[in-house]
C-alpha cells in the first residue's frame, strides 16, 4: 500500500468508527443491545493501529 492509500482507508475507518460510535450512543440510551456494534468497533480500533504502524514504516 502506498502512503496515500493508507492515509485514505484511516480516513474512512475513523469516519465510520465515529458514525458507528454516535449510533451506539443513541442505542444505548433506547436500551438496545449493543454488542455487536460494540464489536465492529474493537476490530476498527485493531485495523486502525495495523495501519498506523504501516504509515510509520512507510514514512521512514
């Protein structure tokens, strides 16, 4: 992957972690169950950290 593409998938994956994290919120206060959406979150977390490390490898 390139700089730029890496740089474009963090973009993405925090636009969405943000948008999912606001949904959860407004689920919670309904008391809807969460864990799922609770879920996508940690592997969007995990996704995340793999491409941070790859930016540093790449910027090196």
């Amino acid at each position: 992957m390139t700089k730029k593409e890496i740089e474009e998938e963090l973009m993405d994956l925090k636009s969405d972690y943000i948008r999912i994290q606001g949904d959860l919120e407004k689920a919670t206060s309904f008391g809807v169950n969460t864990s799922k959406g609770e879920q996508q979150l940690i592997e969007m977390e995990a996704r995340m950290k793999e491409l941070n490390r790859k930016l540093d490898e790449v910027k090196k």
